[in-house]
C-alpha cells in the first residue's frame, strides 16, 4: 500500500510542475492547485478512516512527508480573506463532499505536520463566504 501512494504522490507532483500557470493575477491560490496540494494527505485520510473507521489510530502510521510539505506552501500563501474562502470552499468540496471524510479529520492536519496555523473544521453547513484569513490562525 506504501508504494501505491508514493507512486501517486510522484505522479501528483510531475502533474503539477508539468502543468500551466493559469492562476488569476493577485490570487495565490486555486481549487485545482489546491486540491493537488491536499492529495497527498486526503490520501493518507482515506486510507485511515478505511482502516481506523475512528482515527487517530496505530494502523495509520505518520503522514506522508509531501503532506506537511505541502500545507506549509499552502500556509505561508495564505494572504488574503479570498485565499481562506477558497481554500474553505475546495476542503469542502473535495474532502467533505467527495471523499466523505469527517472534516475534524482535515482540521487535525496542520497539528500532526507541526505547521503553526489552525483549520477549523469544516463540514457540509460551513458558509465558506464568511471565511476571513483570521479564520486560519497563525502561531496556534
């Protein structure tokens, strides 16, 4: 199972050097950017929430490295109340509404990488129109 998600997380990242910049001028972030980004770890929460049904659990194991990487990236570009609506909007969509998972799940990220922001969490009611950067808190 190890080897099957490296080979995806490779293939992941040649899809996103290999890709266009077709992000819109001022905007750091996109859904399809985004969503990239978090396959690694939507991955990882599958496979867990498969396994565990209730995680945190021992069969889990750690989180991909390329996970904490990439929230990290994801993190230091979050510079605007647009960037929190939208990185709202594509969790939602793509982890809470797609994949099923339990959105204390993805909130649970950020600590278990040691990436100093907070994601609250999020699930089928979230009005991510009212998201503002201040809901991503820095220096938790």
């Amino acid at each position: 199972m190890n080897k099957v998600v490296t080979i995806i997380c490779c293939v992941v990242i040649m899809l996103v050097l290999a890709r266009p910049n077709t992000q819109v001028k001022g905007h750091k972030h996109s859904c399809a950017n985004l969503k990239v980004r978090l396959a690694p770890c939507l991955l990882h929460l599958k496979h867990c929430h498969r396994v565990c049904k209730s995680p945190p659990c021992d069969a889990c194991g750690a989180l991909p490295s390329l996970c904490c990487l990439n929230l990290d990236m994801i993190a230091r570009k979050m510079n605007s109340d647009e960037d929190a609506k939208m990185m709202c909007s594509c969790i939602k969509e793509k982890a809470i509404e797609k994949d099923r998972l339990p959105g204390f799940e993805v909130s649970r990220l950020p600590k278990a990488c040691l990436i100093n922001i907070k994601i609250p969490v999020i699930n089928a009611n979230t009005d991510c129109s009212r998201w503002k950067k201040k809901n991503i808190k820095h220096g938790v």
